[in-house]
C-alpha cells in the first residue's frame, strides 16, 4: 500500500482526549514523570480494556519495521551491536535534489538506518511524520552527531523545534529515543535508579480440607532495584534526550558529566549486575535548553538554572537552534492545516512581527511555530477568521500592554 493510501486517522487517548498514533509513546512523552501521576501502558489497558494502542498507521509502521527486520542481511553483533541498512542522507530526510543536502563536492552523504531492533526498545521507536520539514544544516549537525557518537546541545526560544528535531532523525534512522524531561524536582534516583518495593503475583499448591492440593495465587511484597531511564538507555543503546537540560538541579546534572566523557555509568547502589553500566556502541547522548547554561538573559525562562560551565563544555557540537526562514514556515503552516498560501503568508509574517518586537524588547512575549499553527487551525474552524485565532491560540496569554501591541499586527496583516 502506498503512502499516500494510507489511513492517518489517530486514536483518542482515554487519559486526556489528545489524538495520537501511540498511546505507548504518548504515556512516555507526557505522563512518565516519578513526580506527578504516573501511567504505564499496563495500566491503561487495566482501565480502558476497550481502548485500542496503536493507530492503523502506526500498525503499518510497526508491520513495515518487522519485515525489514526480517529480509536484513546484516548479522546482529554479539556484544548488542544492532545491525544497519544504508540510505542517502537526502532521499532518508525527503529533501529532493537540494544542493545544500549533498556533500561539498555535490555528492550523495551516505547516513546509517538501524535494523533487528531487540523487543525492549521497539516502544521507543518514534513514528515518522511525513509531513516534518527538516532544516538542512541543522539537521546534518544532529545527523553527524548520532553517526560519530558525538554528544550534542541544542538550545534556543521555546518552539523552535529542538527535541522534535533529535526526534524525527531518530524516527528516520530508525534509532530508540527516550526524551526525559528535567525540572527542579527531578532527582539523581529518577535518572540512575533506586530500590522500590515491588508486588508480586505467586502462585503456590495449598492442600485442602480433603488432602488434595490445590493451586492458588497470592500476592508478596519485595524489593527490586528499579533502573533509571538513562540507565536503560545506555543498556540498550537508545538515543537520550535530556530535555529541559538548563531546568535541572546542578547536583543531577553532574550525575551525567561520566557519561558525557564516554565513561561507563557507575551507580553505587545498585547490585552488583547494575553497578557499572558500559554504554552500548549505539548510545548517544543529546540534550535540549532554553539557554546555553549562562543564565537566562531573556527573563522568558524563570525556571532556568544558571549551571557550572563544566557541565556544557562536555558536550562535543553545541548549536543555537533558531526559528526557521518564513517560506520554510509556511510551508508548515500549510501542511499541517488546511490554510491556503495566501492566508499562511500574512500569520506567518504576524508571527515573525512578534519575533521582531520581542528582540528589539518591545514585547516581552514571543510566539512559537506550534503556536501559529494552532492559530491557523483555530481561525479555519471560526471559517477563516484569523485574527479570532491568534487571540485564541497566543494573545489571550500576553500581558494587557504586550496583548494590545500584537492585536495591532495581527489587524494590519490579517484584518
């Protein structure tokens, strides 16, 4: 079936009403956090036993992950090595012909797909969306870094697409991704491990009044070490995204300065069969801020922790990410909704006046792609009133003075 034929219908998170491809990826997306409610799929089969996991292009994806894994001729490294497939950097990332996605000479670059995924990672494995437009150099930095093992920093305004970025790659490559989410209350143990008190189903023989056995179930209560995602990760060479890395307490971000080196992962109270963790030759480590670990100069990003400078400068590529050109956004905006050219142009080009202002230190809010794009999407559905769309999607949330500024914009481009 080609593409094109395919169902992209999502299914409906019971949890939250949001329509996904996976519940499994949106569990560990938004509700993995130790901290808060916490769900696995497990429970949420036990609570909504009727409800499906995966969309019918999601079963596709998994189906069509299944066989290349089947036909590959690449042998599986004994040491956990996963095998690979080729593929030419522009075709891999739906670039075209564009120069700019080729190598200095004009030639091919050749990019690395995993196949033979074990089981324990195939839930990591991010759907593509088919309709993410990648920015080419950026793009190759994140590529580069995930081909050399390079460990990789990606900061910049909030939307601008950093771990979404990581994300698609790793969709694309066919590589594990575990985004893990950072904020004052994460702790060392979220990270590494921690014991836990586990209960657990036994089943025993109990004879009965008669003389005859008789099996039965009880349930027990034990310890088990319980291993942290980065942990995991690195057991099963998945590609980690600290996210909100500058959001995190300086004590648990040097709980990642040995395995930033490339070291091995010593936890020292884990038993013995945990204690040193070697990473997997396909473990990559990347992470994604709001600042460069200066402290934030914008006051946007009040939660933000001015970190010890030598947490950052382990990292090999540092990269400031920035909102992408208008005609790349546009393009966007277009594909993600139903907004006709002309319409995408001048939300864009509001978009872009907020950007400007905010710089310049006129506003003090600013406006992300994902926000325009609910914009462009709320003014279809009031039948093309934009203007209604922005208010609802950003201005409602700027302050009176900041609300009034924008408006003005969004009136001379769109009204």
């Amino acid at each position: 079936m080609e593409d094109a034929e395919l169902d992209r219908s999502r299914i409906v998170c019971q949890i939250d009403g949001v329509e996904v491809h996976s519940i499994s990826n949106h569990i560990k997306k938004n509700y993995s956090d130790p901290t808060k409610d916490l769900w696995t799929v497990e429970r949420y089969k036990t609570e909504y036993p009727d409800a499906p996991l995966y969309s019918k292009y999601a079963l596709h994806l998994i189906a069509e992950e299944r066989k290349r894994s089947a036909v590959s001729t690449a042998s599986a490294d004994p040491t956990g090595t996963k095998s690979r497939a080729k593929g030419l950097f522009h075709e891999v990332f739906s670039m075209g012909n564009a120069k700019a996605a080729k190598s200095s000479l004009g030639n091919p670059i050749e990019v690395s797909i995993l196949a033979n995924h074990q089981p324990e990672v195939v839930p990591y494995l991010e759907l593509v969306d088919p309709d993410y437009v990648f920015n080419i150099d950026l793009t190759k930095t994140v590529m580069m870094a995930l081909e050399l093992g390079k460990t990789l920093y990606l900061w910049g305004y909030h939307g601008t697409g950093k771990s979404s970025l990581i994300e698609q790659v790793c969709a694309r490559l066919r590589r594990p991704y575990m985004r893990v989410q950072h904020t004052r209350d994460t702790e060392e143990a979220h990270i590494l491990g921690q014991w836990v008190v586990a209960t657990k189903e036994v089943e025993e023989e109990v004879m009965d009044k008669d003389g005859v056995l008789q099996k039965t179930k009880r349930y027990i209560s034990q310890t088990e070490y319980q291993l942290g995602q980065l942990a995991q990760a690195m057991i099963h060479g998945m590609v980690y995204c600290a996210d909100e890395y500058d959001y995190a307490m300086p004590g648990v971000i040097a709980a990642y300065q040995a395995v930033l080196e490339g070291k091995p992962l010593v936890i020292k109270d884990a038993p013995a069969e945990y204690r040193v963790i070697k990473p997997h030759p396909e473990f990559r480590f990347t992470a994604t801020g709001n600042t460069n670990g200066t402290g934030d100069e914008t006051g946007l990003y009040q939660g933000t922790i001015m970190q010890n400078a030598a947490a950052y400068s382990r990292f090999a590529i540092t990269e400031e990410v920035t909102y992408m050109d208008a005609a790349t956004e546009q393009s966007i905006l277009m594909s993600k909704t139903s907004v006709d050219e002309e319409d995408a142009s001048r939300i864009v080009q509001f978009g872009n006046a907020v950007r400007d202002a905010f710089k310049k230190g006129e506003l003090t809010m600013t406006c992300s792609p994902r926000e325009l794009i609910n914009a462009a999407d709320n003014g279809l559905n009031f039948g093309g009133d934009f203007i209604r769309g922005i208010k609802l999607a950003i201005t409602n949330r700027f302050s009176r003075v900041d609300k009034a500024v924008a408006e003005q914009f969004a009136q001379r481009l769109l009204g």
